[in-house]
C-alpha cells in the first residue's frame, strides 16, 4: 500500500489515532479530518510527522457537521488524488426515548450519518481514478442491534449500514471496495464517558479496529469481505 493516499475522519480520536498510525506504517500517506479541536488534531499531526518522515502528512480541522467546511477543506485535500477513505468520526449518546431532545437527535445523525454521506460524496470523483479505491465505513454492533439508552445512536449506525450496503451495490462494478467495519464496544475516551462502568479489561482496543482496516485494504483479492464484525472475547460468539 506504500505511496497510496488515505482521507481518514476522526482522525484524533481513539480508533483513528490508531488507524492512522496503522496505515503510516505501510507507507500510507495521510489526511487527517478531525472535529473542531483544532489543536488536537495538529497536535497528533505534528507527532505523525515527527514518527513517520517518509510519508506526507497534512490535516484539516473541520466541523464534519458544515458543509461548506467539508466540500472546501476536502478539495484542498484531494488535490493529490485519494485512493482510500475511512469514515470514522462519531459520537455516541446514551438516554431513553423520552430524555433525548431532537436538537441531540439532529446533532448525532448528522455526524455519524450525514457527513459520511457528504464526503463519500466529494470523495467518488478521486476515488474513481484510482487504481486501488476502497472506502470502509466505521459503524458498531448497534448497526444490527437495538440497545436501551441508545435509540439516536443505534439510529444513526443502522442509517450508515444501509449507505454502505446501498454504496458497495452501485460501485462494485467499478472496482471501487465499499466496506463496513462493526465492533462491539471499543476502549476509548468517548465509551469511558458514555459508560464509565466499563474498564479496559476484556474490552476490544483501538488497535483492533485498526488491524481490521488492514486486512480489508491488504487483502484486496478476487474474495471481497462486506463486512467484519468485532466482539469482545469475553461475549459469546454469533451474539452482540
């Protein structure tokens, strides 16, 4: 994958942090799309470059939620060809039916489904010039199932399932891989927030995640794999 160019979403967070990192270590040049902590995101960039010298590193601060933000800073972007996009970026959220305003229900849908959509959107015109394009959507294991206390969440990662199910159906015949990853719940600050009950242990890791990006993007054969599931070892198997 040396020299290939990959849009990673979420770039500061726990699982992208660790994608990120991933694919720098196959040669991957990268852009980084983080939220509105700017420094945040330039922090990690700045430590990218100083680790991996033999790549090209570049970093948008971007609110994923503005549309004119994302179409403008995704042009700059793209300016040398994009070859691989991660849509990683989401938050999750955690209330009954009742306690969940629509202004947190539009706020949740709009990042982890909307803006998905919209740059996959500006992101096709590159993708089909590559000779190796591949998207991989990070969805969760409430993609397939219905949880208490997490009804907007669960919402919008079914939405991103069915894009991706709808994406990967009109873009095979052009040699473009659409996959989606879903792992249970992954040790990150966003899950320590939203469920402070769990410790790391037993708990999937960023790494995990990323070393599925991986197997997605290393194993690009005549077998194509829609998608890959993640559980904790501790859960049984075949259930969320």
């Amino acid at each position: 994958m040396k020299g290939l160019t990959a849009v990673i979403t979420g770039a500061s967070g726990g699982i992208g942090k660790a994608i990120c990192r991933a694919l720098a270590k196959e040669g991957v040049n990268l852009v980084l799309f983080g939220g509105t902590n700017a420094k945040k995101l330039q922090d990690f960039a700045a430590a990218l470059k100083d680790e991996f010298k033999n790549i090209d590193i570049t970093n948008y601060p971007c609110d994923l939620t503005d549309d004119a933000a994302v179409i403008s800073s995704f042009k700059k972007a793209a300016k040398t060809g994009v070859d691989i996009l991660i849509n990683n970026a989401g938050i999750a959220f955690g209330a009954s039916v009742e306690d969940t305003d629509m202004r947190t229900f539009d706020k949740i849908m709009a990042l982890n489904f909307r803006a998905p959509v919209l740059i996959t959107k500006e992101a096709l015109p590159y993708l089909k010039k590559s000779a190796r394009a591949s998207i991989i959507n990070i969805a969760s294991v409430v993609a397939h199932n219905g949880y208490p206390l997490q009804s907007a969440y669960t919402a919008s990662k079914h939405a991103l399932l069915g894009f991706t199910k709808s994406l990967a159906a009109e873009l095979y015949s052009q040699d473009i891989r659409v996959h989606v990853i879903s792992p249970g719940g992954v040790y990150t600050d966003m899950i320590k927030i939203t469920r402070p009950d769990l410790s790391s242990d037993g708990m999937i890791m960023p790494e995990d995640v990323a070393g599925a990006v991986l197997f997605l993007l290393k194993n690009r054969t005549n077998a194509v794999i829609d998608e890959i599931s993640l559980h904790r070892a501790g859960k049984q198997p075949f259930l969320s």
